[in-house]
C-alpha cells in the first residue's frame, strides 16, 4: 500500500480509534444546501432528446441471476415506435439483437407514454457493450460494460444511492456518484417523488426518468422500491399499488425464483443481492418470506462472499424521522441475516445518513425482557443512506443521546460507494455532497462476514495463493 492511503487513512484510524474509547459519533457539519424544491420543468436536466418520438428516459437493469443480461427499458411519447434493441461489442456494429415488449398505463387522468422493456441476454462478461435504440434518425446509442464472471475475489464497485427524488440537492449527489467510478447503482427506494403533487401527477415520472438517464443508461440500477413508490390513492380510484412503479421498473424477479417484481436477488461479481420490498407482506408464510427463506439458502459463500440486503425502512435507525418503521421487518428477518452472517443492510426512507455497529436484538421478544441491541459479530452492518436530496429535506434531529448501536450520523445529502477488493476486504465510503473535498467523510474497511473467520482465514493462507494479506494488514484497526 502506497504512502498516499497511508496519508488518507492513518487520521481516520485515530478518529475510528476515539470513536470506539468514547461510543459513536453525530457529526456536527452544517453545509449550505440548495433548497429543498424541485427543479423546474422546463430545465436543462430533464430536457427531451431530439428527435420524433426518439426514445427518453433510458435505464437499465442487471436481467437475470449472475449477470450475462440486462433489460434495457425506455419511453417514446408521440407513437409506440419499435421495442428492438440493436446491440454489438464494437461502436456503430449492431450485429445482434433483441426484441422488447411494450405497456402503457393511466393513472387518474395522467396517461403514460409508450414503455419498452426488452431483456438482452446470452452476453459476455467483462465486455463492454453498444447497443441503439428507437427508429431512423432519432435513433439513440448508448453503452454499458459486463461485470466479470461471478467468482469471490471478483473486484467490483458499487455506489449506494436512496430517495433521490429531484432537486437541485437530487441533481448533486447523482453528478457527484458519477465521479466514483461506480460500476453499478444498489438504488435503496423512493425514486421520483411524483406522488408528492397533485392527483401524483405521472409528469413527475417522466422528468426524474430524463434526470438520472445520464447514469441509467451506462449503467444498471438495481431497484427496490419504497413508500413513494405505493401510489395507493381510493380517492382517485387507483386501488393497485406501486403502478407507476411496476409499468416503468422491471427487475428479473423470475431468475430468483420470486413471484414479485418487488422482491428477488441477484449475483454479480462477488457479491450476492438481496432486494426486500418494506412495503409488501413480510410476515412468516407470506410469498416474500417463502422467498427469502429459500434464497438465503441459495447463498453460496464460496463463490460469492459478499451477502448484501437492500430494503427501503431501516431496521436500525436513530433519527426522530420514522422511528421505529423498520420494526416490524426487524421482528421477522433479523435472526436470519444473523444466522447467514449478512455482511451489511442498506435502507434508505430516513434523510440522513447513520452507519451502525455490529449489533442485533435477537433475544428480544415480549417476555425476555432484553429490549436492548447488543454486539454481535455475526450481525450485519445497518447503513442508512436515505439521504438522496429529495423535496422532502433533511431529517435533522437525531434522538439525544446517541444509541450504543450508532455508529456515525450526519444530517447532509450524498452518497455511497463500497468497492470489493476480494473475497476478505472491501471499502465502504460515504460522500457527503461536498465539493473538493477528497477525504470521505465515513470510511469503513469491512471484513467478509464469512471469509473474515479465523478457520476460513487459516485455510486462505494455506491454499489460496491470490490472496493479498498485505494489503489491508496495517489497518486492522478501521476492520469491522
Ligand atoms: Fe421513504
């Protein structure tokens, strides 16, 4: 490791070092921010591509199990247009392609546009990929790059984006995540905020599909789904749920086995996805945890060390905001992320960002009287990172004191990335909207819940040569 990470990591080795002496930290920073407003409609970020019904609000999304496909999924408004992708692996060389499907919705007295979805499969990894879409000259070309075969020391980064809404705030922490280097979006819910305005006005849909196509497009976005994603409004006789959600979002529920577009997991690089819907049936014989019982053991370690879950409610969470809301997905799932050692659960839904301790409430229940989170190795890391930039604003008062089980808390918009080193390390930063600043602001080496034991650790040294103890050796200080 060279004297530059030394430089950057050795002060917050002794600011991880005071955090432990004297419990977690709420960090005090206080930075001006844009106000908490949407953009206008009729500014650049949402501006339409030219062109007769050429194809707007492009994204895309890993398409099945281990990464050798990706739906990609756009809007034309004028008229349905063709739902076939062109792809090839070289520039302006479309020899292959695919043929997508097409839906369109009403919601109250908004009508959709023409919605593509069409899965590209059979694909290489580690390759990147042109693919072009829509018809004649208002064709649009696009690119996105495989991940590497699924293997447990597959390097790859991911960037932790939630509630991102769309303001000027929404608009900086997307700019900011796309100078990460970031290879893939574990979006955590709450996209576009459009059922903040009257009658959950489908315009609002529309614009926030054009302001993060700049990443969606080049990159897939994993997706799972939050409260503002429900839509549920009787008043408008709108009984369904998640409708905007579902028409606009596919995810490839199917090659997990799963009978939601709100729940399912995939593989990628070293890592295993675990995507849960807050806001779906959870409790004991409900399809999600039929489903999440068996997925959990699908999980092979061996091939991919990471476990990660994403839900939108934290269960771990020490703001005044929606206190509490992740209890009840805590009383069902908690002893299971334990039991398979579930390395860290990203949620959003809280607009700030919190990282926990180790920690679980297991033994809790109505008569044991052990109402209190305590250390425990074999728990994942609950990160909050609900704190996109939405016209929401802020949640800024956190419960005084600070729990035991918080670890680091700020009330500031940003981003984060964890980036898999191998099947033992990973870097986990959070980045506050913070421009020229190149110190994160939560730094985090994480140890593999299941590599990281001492027996696997000693069996690693003994057979497997592509190990690199070196390189995180001095730092076991800032390990958790
Ligand atoms: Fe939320």
């Amino acid at each position: 490791m060279g004297s530059k990470w030394l430089l950057v990591i050795l002060p917050l080795i002794l600011t991880y070092i005071v955090e432990i002496a004297l419990g977690g930290k709420t960090s005090s920073f206080v930075r001006s921010q844009w106000p908490s407003t949407d953009i206008p409609l009729d500014n650049q970020a949402f501006v339409e591509p030219d062109g007769y019904n050429a194809p707007q609000q492009v994204h895309i999304t890993q398409g099945d199990y281990d990464g050798k496909a990706v739906i990609i999924s756009w809007v034309t408004t004028s008229e349905p247009g063709s739902s076939e992708v062109l792809y090839g692996t070289k520039e302006n060389e479309y020899n292959l392609k695919s043929q997508g499907e097409l839906k369109n919705y009403t919601f109250f007295n908004y009508k959709s546009g023409y919605i593509h979805h069409c899965l590209v499969s059979d694909l290489e990894y580690n390759t990147k990929y042109f693919y072009k879409i829509g018809d004649g000259d208002s064709a649009r070309e696009f690119w996105f790059q495989t991940p590497p075969e699924i293997d447990p020391d597959a390097p790859y980064k991911f960037g932790i984006i939630g509630d991102l809404g769309q303001t000027y705030n929404s608009l900086s922490t997307l700019q900011h995540y796309m100078q990460t280097g970031g290879q893939t979006v574990l979006f955590v819910g709450d996209l576009s905020y459009a059922d903040n305005y009257k009658h959950n006005d489908g315009i609002r849909w529309d614009t926030w599909g054009r302001l993060v196509e700049p990443s969606c497009a080049y990159q897939p976005w994993i997706w799972t789904s939050g409260n503002h994603e429900i839509e549920y409004r009787p008043d408008l006789g709108e009984m369904s749920t998640h409708k905007a959600f579902l028409h606009r979002y596919a995810t490839p529920h199917i090659a997990s086995n799963s009978s939601s577009t709100l729940w399912y997991a995939v593989r990628r690089a070293s890592a295993h996805i675990i995507v849960l819907s807050s806001y779906s049936p959870f409790v004991k014989y409900t399809p999600q945890w039929l489903w999440l019982r068996d997925e959990l053991k699908r999980v092979d370690r061996e091939k991919t060390p990471w476990l990660i879950v994403l839900m939108h409610a934290p269960i771990y969470n020490s703001n005044e905001a929606h206190y509490m809301e992740g209890e009840s997905m805590r009383a069902v799932f908690e002893s299971w992320f334990v039991q398979y050692k579930v390395d860290i659960v990203f949620s959003g839904h809280v607009h700030a960002y919190e990282r926990s301790y180790r920690i679980s409430n297991i033994n809790y229940n109505i008569t044991s009287g052990n109402q209190y989170p305590v250390p425990d190795k074999s728990a994942p890391v609950y990160i909050t990172v609900g704190d996109g930039g939405n016209q929401e604003g802020l949640a800024s008062m956190f419960c005084d004191p600070q729990p035991d089980y918080s670890a680091f808390r700020e009330a500031s918009y940003g981003h984060s990335t964890l980036e898999l080193k191998n099947r033992t390390h990973a870097l986990y930063q959070w980045n506050r909207n913070d421009d020229g600043k190149h110190v994160p602001t939560d730094f985090v080496v994480f140890r593999n819940q299941y590599w990281g034991s001492s027996t696997r650790r000693r069996r690693l040294k003994k057979y497997h040569h592509r190990w690199n103890p070196n390189m995180f050796a001095s730092f076991e200080d800032i390990l958790i």
